[in-house]
C-alpha cells in the first residue's frame, strides 16, 4: 500500500489513510472489512476476539532509544497458545513487530528471511540449530496456527494463512527467530529481541484495574 | 558486602556478639579471667586484727 | 484465550480448540484451599486464581496440588503446593542451562542441582486453562533443579521447551497474599524440598559476619593488651631455715598501681623428684581483703627402659583476677619436703592473657557452627526424598 493514501472501504465507504508503503492490510475502523491493493477476499480473517492483551492500536512505547507507536495487529491463535503481532511504526516510519503473548514480549524487525527445507526440517523444540554463521539457537516451541485475525494496519506478513507451524527459537543473548514452517517448503523467519514491559516504557495501553 | 535485610535477620546474632563484646572488654579494663583464674577465697580482715604493717594469717 | 476449561456443574475437562474433541472426566473431584476467582498480591502483582489442578507423578504415584494464575501485563503463573508446602512458579525466557549436561548449574549466582525429574499426569482439574493440562503435562517430561528457596523448571516434550523459575513462599505471605487464613491450608509436614534453613540470610553471610566479628575481638585483644603494664611488682626467693616459728613468711609490702587488674604469682621450686606446698594469702592492706589460694608442684623424672621421663613442672602460676590497686603483701605458708629447702616467687600485675579472648570467639563460632551442623542435616533430609542426592 502507498504511504498517506486513502483508501476508501469497499463496504462503508470510509476513507483509511495507510501510514506506511510496507503496509499489506488495514482494517476498517468502522465495520471492520480488510481494505488492500490486492483481491481482499484472498485475506478471510476470523474476528478479532477478546483476549487479555494490554497493548492496543495507539500504545506508545521505546525500543533501542526509538519511539514507536502501534499501528494494527495479526493474532494468531495457536494451539495451545496465541501470538498478538502487533504492527509498530518507528518515528522514522519503519514498520517492526512487537510480538505479545501471555506476559512475553519481543521486537522484531519486518525483514523476513528463508531457510532451506533441509534446514527447516531439523527444526524442533529442544534442539540447537545454527542459523549462518552466527547465530545458534534453540528450538522453544512449535505450535500450529488454528485461526488468523486482523486490526488495523497490518504489515508485511509474509504468510497470511492458517495451518502452518510456528517455531520460537532463541538463543541465550535474548535473539529470537520466528519461523512459520510448512511441510516440504522452505520456511521464513523473522528476527529480533526478547524484551520486557519495563525496557519498552509502554503509554497509552489498557489499564486493568482490578489487578491493580 | 552483605545484603542490608540479610544483616536484619543476622541481628540476634550480632547483638549477641556485640554484648559478649563488651563484656570482654570490660573484662579485660578490670583484669578478670574467666576461666584460667586461680580458685582463691576471700575473706575480709578487721584492722584490730592487724599489728602494725602487717596482717597476721593463722 | 482459554483453550480448556471444566464444566462447574458435572466436572467434565473439555478443549476449546479444533485439535482434540475427546473430553476428560475425573474419577475424584479434590479441595482446593484457593478458590477460582480469588485475587492475591505476590511480589507487587495481583493474580487472579484461574485454575486449579492435582497432579500425579507417574513412577511413584505421589500428587501435588497447582493453582494456575493469570495477570494480564505478566501473563501465567503458578502456585504449587505439596505437603503443606508452596512454590510459587512463573514461565522464564532464558534457557538457564543453556547446552550443559550435568546435574548441577550456576544460574542468576545460585548453583541449581537436580532434585527430581517426573512424568506426571492430571487427575484433577478445576476452572480454566490456558493450554491443554491435561494433554500437556502427560507429554511432557519435567526437570527439577533447586537451590533453596528457588527452584528451576524444565519441561520438555516434543512440541516445547519451558523453563519455570519458582520461589519457596511461606503459608503466612500466601495468606496475606490472598487474604485467606493460613489454617485453611494443608496442613505443613517435613520439610519443603525448596523450602530453606533460614528465610532471613545465606551461609556466605554469616560466615562472613562471623569473621568479621572475630577479628574485631582479635583487634580489640590486640589493642588492649597493648596497654597492659606486665610489671614485676615483687620477687623474692625464701629458704626454710629463714622460716619463722609461726611457719610464715611474710613478704615486704608492695604496691599495685591503678584500678583493678590481674595478678599473677609465679612460684619455682628447684625441685627433684620431688613435691612443694604452700598456702598464700594476698592481704590488701589498706582494707584487710584477704585473697587464700594454695600452690602444689611436683617435679619427677628418671631413666627407663632406656628411656627418659620426667612429669610435672618446678613451676606453678596462680593468676588472681580483680585485684584493686593498694597496698599489698603476701603471707606464705610453706610445706618442704625432705629434700628441697626453697623456692622463690615472682608477682607480676597487668598481665596480658588471651583465655578470654579464645572463649569469646568460642562462643562466636558456636552459633554459625551449629547452625551449618543443623542446616547439613536439615539438607540431608530434604535430599533423601530425591534420587539424585548429593549427600549419597
């Protein structure tokens, strides 16, 4: 999608603006219809269900000394888990992803890398791979997506399906790799660091007062 | 060096070493020996009992 | 974001998910001392009581009882409570032991040994969950590492890997957590296996204030003895054909300086094979105290066996403690034998002697030495509930 341009909703009419050219999706904030430049029906998401989640479209936060604000999110329902991908724009206007589940956090960058069948298959929770030359880590868990759901503005997700595998793997220093695997296909992966709510100085996110 | 509420719960102890500290010390300003003392009984003369400089014991 | 979850009504476990339609029943239904729904502060945080589970481990059949928590910034947690004792557990995102084999791992500077490794499975369970329990933990083979009052958890099966940390917490900071009387609780028996000696300090602590302590004594001996005057305030050596018909001798007055100190009279005896006895009275003579003590040495020595012996000493001390400055003389009353015919004595004041000292740092170690004593058997005890004891 082309950054500042508005799109108007194929259902309502409201005219979106999309705040970044990495952008894939926006939902409508008003009847919530996904608006992209390609064929929306291609993304069939399920709705967005409530969950315990305490970052919202709008929270602002601070990662490596640059504020970010959050922008949309993927949630992926796993099984025995959930992944809220939240999509963030830097103030420089690069997209990153600010990956939530249960208390667990983690930044990570949108450029999405590949790794060869061969690779992807000695992928499992327990073992230590090597990811080139660099980076060794351990499988954490593999969890297989059951449903998909969208808000807001959506990044450059690579695989916007369900069915695949998720693999975390980490290493000790706090890198964490984001697999999507597929039976028989090279996977693609994400990078970036396990961090925690102290470090992102979060404003602007749900206040749950009863566990206050 | 040592945690501060680690130090609150060694208080009993140090209090206690603290006392005996003291005891020691005083012990040692008046010259008392606990221990490896000589068992002595002392007793209190009357002067009348004295001739001239001396006491006379027995 | 609950994935399964009992029905109130008829205790059934069923999954929420599209991976597992079966549904769970449980034969016995277990109390609970924290009810779902119950709020507790622990650490700063609120935890709602979200779940409730009893747990069997599969080889020696024994259960324990955990309690699922939730709050929605930290996510899940755990309370565990076996034999009256709790652990409250979070999920952690480091690999602790990173690819080390061994039974035993330095991690955040407490050294973690293996304390038991289990299958279990669920027998019991009660509220909401989020993930499958039941399939979970029957899959799932666990690790436990503890360095009291922390514990670390590995639980591996084939889809994951999760490491827990966990924390001994008292019945009395769990009923204030939740405030929940702690009579309400299981009743406590033996001793935790995460549960330490002492709550309040480490051994490195005491240890190192014991030390501390005992070269400040040290330090204070050193310091005082420097002011001891060690003066020879008389000697005198008395031959029997100077004794008196009164069978006494009396010696010169003499006098103590300052405030109350020691006093030391040293007696010789040039003695062969052979015993001296004498009876002394230190008189005060500016307020007619009286100090009576006896001296007995003995001296023997020969050649036997080809060997030579000797036993005893020709010297005998007696050392008077609290003796106040003034004027002073000592009566002596002697008994020779056939053979001696002398002695002599040498009075000393301000002596420095270290007795007081030893028994002071006696008395400081006593308490961390018991202490460890006690803290060994203690972990001896705790230890031999598991297979991997290092006391074995």
């Amino acid at each position: 999608m082309i950054r500042n341009q508005l799109y108007s909703c194929p259902s309502c009419q409201l005219s979106c603006i999309a705040r970044s050219d990495e952008t894939i999706l926006l939902t409508c904030r008003h009847c919530g219809t996904v608006i992209s430049d390609n064929n929306a029906k291609k993304y069939s998401p399920a709705p967005v269900p409530e969950d315990w989640s305490f970052i919202q479209i709008g929270t602002k936060g601070i990662f490596n000394n640059k504020d970010f604000v959050v922008i949309g999110r993927i949630r992926f329902q796993l099984r025995n888990d959930y992944k809220n991908c939240w999509t963030i724009i830097y103030n420089d206007n690069q997209l990153g992803w600010l990956i939530e589940s249960m208390g667990s956090l983690a930044i990570f960058e949108t450029k999405t890398y590949s790794l060869s069948v061969e690779h992807t298959s000695k992928l499992k929770a327990n073992v230590v791979i090597k990811i080139g030359k660099d980076i060794k880590v351990t499988g954490e868990y593999v969890e297989k997506c059951e449903t998909l759901s969208y808000e807001g503005e959506v990044g450059p997700w690579k695989d916007l399906s369900t069915g695949f595998f998720m693999i975390q793997a980490s290493s000790n220093n706090g890198t964490v790799l984001m697999f999507t695997v597929r039976p028989q296909q090279d996977s693609l992966y994400i990078v970036g660091k396990k961090t925690d709510l102290q470090q992102l100085k979060l404003e602007n996110s749900i206040e749950w007062n009863e566990w206050k | 060096m040592i945690p501060t509420d680690e130090l609150k719960g060694l208080r009993y102890y140090i209090i206690s070493a603290i006392l005996l500290l003291s005891l020691f010390i005083y012990s040692d300003i008046i010259g008392w020996n606990w221990f490896n003392d000589t068992s002595t009984e002392q007793t209190r003369m009357h002067r009348v009992h004295s001739n001239g400089r001396y006491f006379y014991h027995k | 974001m609950t994935l399964a979850m009992t029905c109130p009504n008829c205790h059934i476990y069923y999954r929420r998910g599209n991976w597992n339609k079966d549904i769970t029943k449980f034969e016995n239904t277990y109390p609970q001392a924290l009810p779902l729904g119950a709020k507790g502060k622990i650490d700063g945080t609120v935890y709602e009581v979200m779940g409730f589970l009893v747990k069997k481990e599969k080889r020696y059949k024994y259960t324990w009882r955990e309690y699922m928590l939730f709050n929605p910034y930290l996510g899940y947690a755990f309370l565990s409570e076996y034999d009256g004792h709790w652990n409250f557990i979070w999920p952690i995102e480091d690999n602790p032991k990173e690819h080390r084999v061994d039974n035993s791992f330095v991690y955040e500077h407490e050294t973690y040994q293996l304390f038991q490794k289990y299958n279990a499975e669920v027998i019991y369970a009660n509220g909401e969950f989020f993930f499958d329990v039941v399939d979970l933990t029957d899959s799932t083979l666990t690790e436990e590492y503890i360095a009291p009052p922390f514990l670390l958890g590995r639980e591996v099966n084939e889809d994951s890997l999760l490491w827990f940390k966990g924390e001994y917490i008292t019945e009395k900071e769990l009923s204030e957590a939740f405030d929940i009387p702690a009579k309400n609780f299981p009743q406590k028996r033996g001793l935790g296996y995460t549960e330490p000696v002492s709550t309040s300090f480490s051994d490195q602590s005491l240890i190192i204030v014991g030390i501390l302590l005992c070269l400040f004594v040290i330090l204070s001996q050193l310091f005082l003895s420097s002011f001891d005057k060690n003066t020879v305030v008389y000697q005198d050596t008395f031959s029997a054909d100077k004794l008196t018909s009164q069978k006494v001798f009396i010696t010169p007055s003499f006098t103590l300086e300052g405030s109350s100190k020691n006093l030391d009279i040293e007696t010789y005896a040039p003695l062969s094979n052979d015993w001296f006895y004498a009876e002394f009275t230190l008189i005060n003579e500016d307020d007619g105290t009286e100090y009576n003590f006896t001296k007995e040495i003995e001296y023997y020595s020969g050649y036997e066996g080809g060997e030579s012996w000797s036993e005893g000493s020709m010297f005998g001390e007696a050392l008077l403690s609290k003796i106040p400055g003034g004027h002073y003389h000592i009566n002596i009353y002697p008994e020779f034998s056939t053979l001696n015919h002398e002695f002599s004595i040498k009075v000393t004041r301000d002596l420095p002697t270290y007795t007081n000292m030893w028994v002071v740092i006696l008395c400081i170690i006593i308490y961390p030495a018991v202490y460890l004593v006690h803290k060994r058997y203690r972990e001896q005890a705790r230890w031999s509930e598991s297979d991997y004891s290092p006391y074995d």
